[in-house]
C-alpha cells in the first residue's frame, strides 16, 4: 500500500474504513464486482489510492492538511499523485479560505479538486448561498446532490459561492439512495 493508503489519523499500514462512508464513495467512484463485472462506479476501470483524514470524531485541520500534502506526493513521489482528488466532505458556509492553499496547490500539480457542495446539518440548514467550504472556492469543482426526479435534494447544499461571479455547484447529479 505504498502509494495507494495514508492514514493521517492513526498511521495504520493496511486499508480500513471505519466509518463506512470511505467505501460508499470508492463505491460511487469505481464499484464493480471482484472480477470486474457489474461496474457500478461513474469511473469504471479507473485505478484509485486512498486516504483517511477523518475519525468518528470528525477530521482536524492538521489531519486533513496532511492528507493534502500526501495526495500530491505519495510517500514523497509526485510521480504518484493522482489525476482527480474526490472529496466528500465540506466546513461551513462563507468566506473560510483555510484550505484554499491546498486547493491551488493541487490545481498547479494538474490535480482535479472535487469536492461535495455538502449536506444539511444543524449548523447549516441549507438554502441560497449555503454551499461549504472548499467546495465554493473558485478553484474548486463543487458536486450537488439531486432525487429521484432530478430535482435538489432536500439535503445539498446550495449556491451561489460567495465568490463574486462564480456559480456553484458546477454540477449535480443523483446522490439519493446510491
């Protein structure tokens, strides 16, 4: 697992998913079945690395800036570095420019930075102008989440990003029952 897993919250060498949410998006992404039939992904046949940057607990600033740092170097080989970084996580609303570094950064290695236009939750409950950080950053290309019948779901977050002139998500697509 050299260059495919980093554990930037406990250094664990081998591969585990705690939470269950890593594997629902790998799912997303490339599923299919061991020997390569029923490819359920968007990206069938596409190779990826991972990286765990969050706990039960939620992720901390330095883990997640680790991770960062590791998806452009993987065990110090840039060579390594993927072409698409999915991120199916997001901070709160507004002008949080924390991870914005990291974002340019990747873009300048020719990185794709995905992120998730993000969910509902207590502290944003949604409406215009909710979508998190860092998918609102300009550099950013922010993923909403549609229905069964296409339309919003009742869950994503939404633009505008606080960004002047730039609209988010760039796309929605279906993220209901998946």
């Amino acid at each position: 697992h050299t260059y495919s897993w980093y554990d930037a919250t406990a250094s664990e060498d081998v591969p585990y998913d705690d939470q269950g949410h890593g594997t629902h998006v790998t799912g997303t992404m490339v599923g299919s079945e061991p020997d390569g039939a029923n490819q359920v992904g968007v990206a069938p046949g596409a190779q990826w690395i991972a990286v765990k940057a969050f706990t039960a607990a939620g992720g901390t600033d330095v883990d997640l800036l680790n991770a960062a740092e590791w998806i452009l170097a993987p065990n110090g080989d840039a060579s390594m570095a993927p072409d698409v970084v999915n991120n199916s996580w997001g901070g709160g609303p507004g002008l949080d420019e924390w991870y914005r570094d990291v974002v340019t950064a990747w873009r300048a290695a020719e990185i794709f930075p995905e992120f998730s236009a993000g969910n509902t939750t207590l502290f944003n409950p949604g409406g215009p102008g909710s979508i998190a950080t860092p998918a609102n950053y300009p550099e950013s290309f922010a993923t909403g989440a549609t229905d069964i019948n296409d339309a919003l779901a009742n869950f994503s977050l939404q633009g505008p990003s606080p960004y002047e002139g730039d609209i988010k998500p760039d796309i929605s697509a279906p993220g209901v029952n998946i």
